[in-house]
C-alpha cells in the first residue's frame, strides 16, 4: 500500500529522539535503580486553584463542542497578557488556540510554508523542530550556535546561514537544550536581518516565566518586528500543566484570519474547561512559576557543584529553563555514547546533545526536574562513571 510523501519525510524523527529515555523507561519497568534526567515534565503539580478551575467548568456543563479559534474567556486572557507585555492593543484576532505548543508549531509551520521553503533553525534547537519543519515539506537550514557566546544567536552568523529560498526563521527564547535568553538588544540585531530578507520569525517562548535573572525579550514586543512575527507558547511549563495541552499561537490579524480554517479543518476548538481553566491562569496570581524558577536555578547550581571540572566534565550554566547542558568531549565519547553507557552502567538517563542537532554533539542534556536528593545521586553516579 502506498502512503503520503509526509511519512517518509518524518521517518526517524519521532520517538527516535527520544531513544535512551525510552530504554530507561525498559529498564526501570524492570526494576532498575534508573534516575531520569531526559524530558523536561515538571515535578510540581499544577495549583490546586487551576484543578479546582478546571473541575468547576466541567461540573458546569463546559465539555461540549467549541470553534476554531477559541473560547472567548481565554481569547480575552491571551489578548491582555500580550496587551500588557507589548503596549499594543492585541485582540482575539490576533490569536488561534490550540492544544499545546507542539501542536500551535505545527500549525503555525503548515501554514507559513510550501514544499521547498527553507527555515533557519539555531542549531542546537528542539529536538521536534525537524519534523515540524520537514512537515509541509520545507527544509532545515542549522544556524550555528557557539558554546563559547552561551548559546546566544547572533546576528552575523543568522545572515552568514541565509541561502536561497529562506522563509522563516524559527527562535526560541529561552532556549532548550541550552537554557540561553537573548537580549532585546541580540533580537533586534537578529530583527533586523530578519527584515533585510523578509523572513517571517516564529518564536517559541514557552519557557517565557521561568528566567533565572536574565530579563526577558521577545521579537513581538518590538514595533519594526510585529507585522513578521508569530509567537506560540502555553500552560504546560509555567503552570505545571503538560497534560492538559493548551497552547496558542499570537501574530498579526491577517495571519490569524488565513489560519483560521486550518485550525478549524485540525480540530475545530479545544476544550472549554481547559479553556476555562487557561483563563483562569492567565489572569491570576499563582505561585508555580515563581517555585519552579526557585527550584530549577538552585538544581543548576547542584548540577555546577557536583560536575564541573569532574574528569574534565564542563556544565554550561542555563539562564532559564528546565535543562542544564554537560560537555563530554573530554571523556572521549560523544554525546550518544556517553549517554548509551551512562545508562547501560551507571542508571542515570539523560539526553544525548545530538536528539537537538550537530552543535551539541558533545553535550548531554540533564532535566532539572526532580527532586534534589535525586539530583544529587545522579550527579554522583555521572561523576564516578566519568572519572
């Protein structure tokens, strides 16, 4: 039987990126001492309010169907999030929800390119964005990111990566793997050569509350960038809610309008508790972010304590995020290998630098989100194995 060309093209670049996670999983199921350092889900359970939320809106009557953009109580919270965030008056339309960032990537990617369309991705990147891009058919074209500049984009390596055909660059501010936040000053460098070739940018800032210090920029906020910029972002990381998919992808009005049957033809609403409860979010003052950040940076530090400079082990410290990036490269191994044997011999899993492209090859990347005596451990069994 035959089958869309859209399947050969994302042969490889689902699960498989995730291949020593799932091989802990394996091993834990069988009664292995595994410590799981790969996805970034985070450890705190969402507010109790955001439950509460959530369970009220159901009880209410709000499971049935609702329409391609979204329901109107989170349209509005989304609307004066970026209202505040920008100083412009952003409306509903301007906004399409959809269940989660991966799935507002999607959307978003499907309907910016056509096949041939080439998209500049920092290298590192997500180790989804290869399928999103190869999705529609376009091609990724790696912008070399530097472990000696943090992982920071800069401007003349952007315009040094641009070749023929180049639609769209695809940011993400803060940054995963590395946990980099660009500056406003770095995104209006990138801005602008952004605008010297008419390449749309779509930034991914779903890491957008959990800085460590390091204020946050976004190429939305700026005026001269708006009209170019798509920006998707969701609950999961800063309210602790992965499971409850709610995202949403914000940009100018025409490009919400074009979008909006595509939205429709994929899944025609999310849910209006989820919805309800989103709104509820947005709009109230709750303590997750704020912990979380707290957490993360204090287990970052752990992870610089315990391991850097161990046989010659090099953590780069994160300015944001969930995720901390360990050099490996003077163990001799790659970061695959490194990370195969880590869990063959030592139980520790953690995420191989090359599931998010060539640049971090000789990183591993470890999850910050578990508890810290766990932390802890792990990082003495990383330590043994490396000495």
């Amino acid at each position: 039987m035959q089958f869309a060309s859209i399947t050969a093209r994302l042969a490889g670049l689902g699960s498989n990126k995730w291949e020593i996670h799932h091989l802990a999983r394996q091993l834990s199921a069988s009664g292995e001492p595994v410590i799981e350092l790969t996805i970034g889900e985070p450890d705190l359970p969402p507010d109790a309010a955001l439950l509460d939320a959530c369970d009220r809106a159901m009880r209410a009557g709000r499971t049935r169907y609702s329409n391609g953009r979204g329901e109107k109580a989170v349209l509005a919270a989304i609307a004066a999030k970026y209202t505040r965030r920008t100083g412009r008056q952003i409306t509903e339309d301007n906004i399409l929800c959809f269940p989660g960032t991966q799935t507002s990537l999607f959307a978003v990617l499907m309907g910016l390119l056509e096949a041939g369309d080439k998209v500049l991705a920092p290298d590192p990147y997500y180790a989804t964005y290869e399928a999103v891009v190869r999705s529609p058919g376009a091609e990724l074209v790696p912008v070399r990111l530097r472990a000696s500049q943090r992982f920071h984009l800069q401007a003349e390596d952007l315009e040094a990566a641009i070749v023929p055909g180049c639609r769209l660059l695809l940011l993400n501010t803060p940054h995963n793997p590395s946990g980099a936040v660009l500056t406003r000053e770095e995104i209006a460098a990138i801005g602008e050569v952004c605008r010297k070739h008419d390449l749309w940018i779509v930034s991914d800032e779903v890491y957008e509350d959990l800085t460590f210090g390091a204020p946050f920029a976004s190429p939305f906020d700026l005026p001269e960038l708006a009209d170019r910029t798509v920006v998707v972002s969701s609950i999961s990381k800063s309210h602790a809610a992965p499971g409850f998919r709610s995202g949403w992808a914000v940009g100018p009005v025409e490009f919400a309008r074009a979008l909006l049957p595509l939205s429709e033809s994929m899944l025609f609403g999310n849910q209006p508790f989820i919805a309800d409860m989103t709104a509820y979010a947005l709009t109230h003052d709750l303590p997750t972010s704020g912990l979380m950040r707290q957490h993360y940076k204090a287990r970052a530090g752990l992870i610089v304590e315990k391991l850097h400079g161990v046989a010659g082990l090099k953590v780069l410290p994160p300015e944001a995020g969930m995720f901390a990036l360990l050099d490996v490269s003077a163990s001799g191994m790659d970061g695959h290998t490194f990370a195969r044997r880590l869990l063959s011999e030592a139980h520790v899993a953690v995420m191989p630098g090359s599931s998010f492209g060539e640049n971090a090859a000789r990183f591993v990347r470890l999850s910050l989100t578990v508890p810290d005596e766990k932390l802890g451990e792990a990082c003495a069994r990383i330590a043994a194995f490396a000495k």
